[in-house]
C-alpha cells in the first residue's frame, strides 16, 4: 500500500511539473487560447474587453525559425527569447479599436495614441504580492488604423526566477480613458515556468 502511494505521488509530481508539448504551432496556440490552461485570462470592465494572453518562449522561437530547424538554432533562440516573458494585451470597446472610440475627439484621440505608443511602462504594471513591480523591458504597438476588432500590445518583462516563487502576480492596467478605474488581473507565474514546448 506504502509502495502505491509513493509511485501515485511519484507520478502526480511528474505530471505537474513537466510542461505540455506540441507537434505543431497550431496546436499549441489552440491550446494557449483556452482560459482553463492557464495563459489567457479575459476582464471586462466597463464594457471594455481586456484580454491578456501569454505568448511561450517556443512560439518566438519558431516565428523567428521558420522551416529551417536544426538543433544548435533551437537551442540559441531559446537561449535568446528564454530571457524574456511575453505578454499580448488586447482591449477593445465595442468589438473596435479602443482608438475607433475616441476618433471623434481630438485631444482624447491624441492623448491615447501618445500612451499607447510611447507611455505604456507607466499604464502597465507587473506586481509581485509584496508589491515589488517588475520593470517593463520593452513594449510593441502596431498601429492597425481601424483594420482590427482590437487594440493589441506585446509586452516583455525579464525572466526573473524570484517571480515563480510567489503564488502569483498581479498585472494591472491603468484606466486609459473609458471609467474603468485601475484594472488587475491575477495570474498563475507557475503556469509560465512550466510553459508548453514545441518538438522541433
């Protein structure tokens, strides 16, 4: 009986612990999509969606791979992108553009492309429970000009180990004109050290 349940939790720790892997970009970026997995977490507020979206080391890996795969690239791209957490950030009001709600008032219109693409490390912030913010190292915002149904930002932060110590992370976005006031969403840092993987 001792025996069994040595091997079950033996066997359980395994499954835990090691992360899921996929034959295929697609199958992963299926998987990542569906909120109980644990990479994408959905807020409303206000009737602004927020949609928060981790993006694994192994997806860059292989945007930047292409077809051409051997091992030693494999292995320097994670190495390269392994530094880094990646976030994707989409907000949209009315299935647009947070941008298309505004585009009738001039200051708000400007004020907002000003945020968005140069001041976001002061909206966005990553808290660990003692309040420790985790420095932003860089953000991308592709312009769209009204050709999405949303306003989407990558976000990436250092790799930081002390991070995976904590039961999870608080990541907050500032109201950004629309009387959200300030929004968190809490998210799981273990999910994110045990991230899916791709066999190359």
């Amino acid at each position: 009986m001792i025996k069994n349940s040595i091997c079950f939790i033996a066997l359980a720790f395994l499954t835990f612990s090691c992360s899921t892997s996929f034959d295929s970009e697609q199958e992963m970026m299926d998987y990542i999509a569906e909120e109980e997995n644990g990479y994408r977490y959905f807020k409303n507020v206000n009737g602004v969606d927020y949609i928060l979206q981790y993006r694994p080391t192994d997806l860059l890996v292989k945007q930047e791979m292409g077809e051409k795969v051997n091992k030693e690239l494999v292995d320097s791209l994670r190495d390269k992108y392994g530094k880094y957490l990646y976030f994707n950030l989409s907000m949209s009001l009315n299935n647009q553009e947070l941008l298309t709600n505004v585009a009738n008032d001039k200051a708000k219109f400007g004020q907002m492309v000003n945020d968005l693409a140069f001041g976001m490390e002061e909206k966005v912030h990553l808290i660990t429970p003692v309040k420790d913010t985790i420095a932003m190292t860089d953000f991308i915002y592709p312009r769209m000009y009204g050709m999405s149904n949303s306003t989407t930002i990558m976000l990436v932060y250092p790799n930081d180990k002390k991070m995976f110590d904590q039961d999870y992370l608080n990541f907050t976005i500032q109201d950004l004109g629309f009387y959200t006031g300030e929004v968190t969403i809490k998210i799981n840092p273990k999910k994110i050290k045990n991230q899916p993987t791709l066999n190359f």
